[in-house]
C-alpha cells in the first residue's frame, strides 16, 4: 500500500514537473517576442529626434509643418495602429488560438518593417506613416504575450511570469535604443531592415516553443467581424468597474508617455544630446527598469501589496519627471536610474493588480484593453505633447508628472487593496 501511494506521489510530482516544463518553454517563447518587439519599437527613437530637429529633408519638411509637429506625428501614428491592433488582437487569440494568431501578426509586423524602410529609402513621409501605423496594428500582439504569461498560472506565479515578460521587454527597449544608436550611421532604414529580421527569429521561437493552445469550439465559431464590435477590448468598457480602473490606468500612462516620448526631445534641446548619447541614456534607464523587474518587483508585492505599491511607483515617477527643469548634464544620470526603478514597480504591479481583480474575464481581451489604454494614451501625449514642446519639451514632462499624481489618488480611493 506504501508502495502504490509513493508511485502516485512520483507519478503526479513527473507529471507536474512536466507542465511546469512545458510552461516555462511556452513563457520563454513569448518573452523573445516581447524582447525584439520592444527592440524593433525602440530601434528608430534614438533616430527619429535628431533627424527631425536636426535634417532637412522631404521627411522633414513635410508641407513645411514645423519638425516638432512632423514628429509627433510620427510618434503618435504607430500607437495609434497599436490601439486598432490590440483592441482585437488579444480577443482574438482567446478564440482562434493564441499560436496560430501570434505567428500571423509576427508575419506581417515583419513585412510592415520592411515597408517603412522602402518608405525612408524614397523619403515619402505618407508612405512611413502608413507604414508605422501598420507596424503599430501588428505589433498589437504584445497583448498576446502578456495573456500567455497570464494564462500559465498557477502552474507559475503570475506576478512571477508578468514582470518577466516586462523584464523583457525593458531589456529590448534597453537594446533597441542602444542598437538604433549603433545603426545610425548606416542610415535609418538599415534600422528598419534590422528590426524585421528581429521579428522574424521572435516567430521562430513562438512556431517551436509555445504549445498550441485549446480553442473552445463554441467560441471559436464568433464571426472575424464581431471582434471589431463585440469582441474587441473596448466592449469591457461597458463595466463601470473597469470603465474606472481604465481611467486611472490612462491618466497614469499619458503621464508615462509625456516622459517616453519626449525625453529624447528635451536630451536634445538641453543638452545637445546626439543619437548615440541618446541610446547610452536609455540603457541606463531600462537597465534599472529590468534589475528592478526581475529582482525587486515581487517582492515589492508581498511587502507593501499590489495597491500601495504602484501608488508608490507613481508618485516617484511624478517627483522624478518634476526635477527635469533642474538636472544637469551630470546629474541626470543618477536621475534617469532612479526613474527607471519607478517606471518598473509601477508596471509590475498596476497591470497585475488589474488581472487579480478582473480575474474572471479572459484575459486576452483584458490584456488587450491593457495594451490599448497605453496607446491610446501614446498617441494622445504625443498630440499633445508635441503642442507643449513648441514651448520647451519639459513642459510635457512636467504635464506628465501633473497626470501622475491625479491618477494616483483617484487610485488611492476608488480601488480596494487586494493584499
């Protein structure tokens, strides 16, 4: 009897060693999605700047609108695209199959890349922007990424898989940066070309690592067209619960914004920062986001909870952007680090707290709206932004720093602590 009970014991514990094997391939696929999606995304930021404050070209002097306004236009198109594209993206993986619609969107983020490098090669400023915006619905798969993380609970711990996934994807916005940087010299399409053979090794991983997953018969009959009206991520909006949660999380992320789009803008403007200075500052700046991440967010959890916690990484996100008019050249350096920590605790732990409390609905579409709300609130900073830049690029970031704080005491009251 002792012996048939202990060869039940052995079994199940093979068994579980199994899944939690299987699990972790299916994670490490899709973090190699993440690392060179956040890289290809990355890759032209360092560029982008310099070019258009510095060059004069049919890129830049489009229907002689001023270079500002040119490239936040620039900027705000491939969220834009990122809001169509998560907005159904992460529904649809929950019906036709997480695998198959990954390695369909991995395809055309691919050639979408491709596409804006022709477009800076004849220096047609529609073409990139059609370009980008596409780039910007494919790369809508993030969304994917981060349900699988989810969905691996609790064979792994979720905060555990979803700050790996973020880990991740500061480590490909600390290369992508770094690696645009580099490229530079060899001309802005090069960066494109560079990103699209990135994208693709990503979809190799994801066609032999991640399992297929189980689709729901039933579900898996809803029409392609649903998703842009039923399906899509917006329709949770119509819970007043997540219709408030979804407000704090946008004020939250156009303060974010104010400082990721136009930090390179004020580099530049306060310090004559070049493409390479540019890049070096933002390795230190997401390399403190990825230690941060990996090592320091989840225990951050069990200390101060989900709740206190990302209120805490808002605010010091919110006194840090406030400094920007007092930083020197040597200063901002330490500075850059310490945002980088504040950055990393509130995007481990507000976006898991959102899947805690929302833990009954499917969480591609939840990831999905999460993904959406951040774009959405790209391309709102990057209107706006660009606007208050004309009078001096810390303006957006002290705007920033405004959103920040209001959306962390609307969290701070509206939101229970589910410690």
């Amino acid at each position: 009897m002792t012996i048939h009970a202990a060869k039940i014991k052995k079994t199940i514990i093979k068994r579980s060693n199994l899944e939690e094997l299987k699990a972790k391939k299916s994670l490490y696929s899709v973090m190699l999605v993440v690392l060179f999606s956040s890289a290809g995304i990355a890759l032209p930021y360092p560029i982008l700047a310099p070019i258009f404050l510095n060059e004069i070209s049919p890129l830049t002097t489009f229907y002689d609108l001023p270079s500002k306004i040119l490239l936040g236009i620039i900027l705000a198109i491939y969220p834009l695209g990122v809001i169509l594209g998560s907005s159904v993206l992460g529904a649809a993986s929950g019906i036709y199959g997480r695998k198959k619609t990954l390695i369909i969107t991995l395809v055309l983020t691919s050639i979408s890349y491709v596409l804006s490098a022709l477009a800076v090669i004849s220096e047609s400023f529609l073409l990139l922007i059609l370009a980008r915006f596409l780039t910007g619905v494919f790369s809508g798969n993030i969304s994917i990424a981060k349900a699988v993380a989810v969905d691996l609970s609790p064979t792994l711990d979720k905060t555990y898989t979803f700050n790996l996934v973020n880990a991740t994807g500061y480590l490909g916005w600390l290369l992508g940066p770094l690696a645009g940087g580099l490229l530079a010299v060899y001309g802005l399409e090069t960066v494109f070309y560079f990103a699209a053979v990135a994208i693709i090794i990503a979809l190799i991983s994801v066609a032999c690592l991640l399992h297929a997953d189980a689709i729901n018969p039933t579900i898996s009959k809803i029409k392609f067209s649903q998703l842009f009206s039923k399906q899509n991520s917006f329709a949770l909006l119509s819970n007043d619960k997540i219709r408030r949660i979804f407000i704090i999380y946008l004020l939250a992320t156009l303060g974010l914004n104010a400082y990721y789009e136009f930090y390179p803008v004020w580099l530049v403007e306060k310090f004559d920062f070049n493409s390479p200075d540019i890049g070096y500052i933002t390795v230190v700046l997401t390399l403190f986001m990825t230690i941060t991440s990996v090592f320091f967010v989840k225990k951050l959890k069990y200390l101060l909870g989900l709740k206190f916690g990302a209120i805490v990484g808002m605010l010091l996100m919110a006194a840090l952007f406030s400094l920007h008019p007092l930083l020197t050249e040597n200063n901002v350096w330490p500075i850059y680090a310490i945002t980088g920590i504040a950055i990393a605790i509130f995007n481990g732990l507000l976006p898991v707290y959102i899947s805690e409390q929302y833990s009954d609905i499917e969480q591609g579409q939840l990831m999905g709206l999460i993904t959406t709300t951040f774009s959405v609130a790209n391309v709102l900073m990057a209107l706006i932004g660009s606007l208050l830049a004309l009078f001096g690029a810390h303006w957006a970031i002290l705007f920033g720093a405004v959103l920040l704080i209001i959306a962390s005491v609307d969290f701070h009251f509206s939101q229970e602590d589910i410690r």
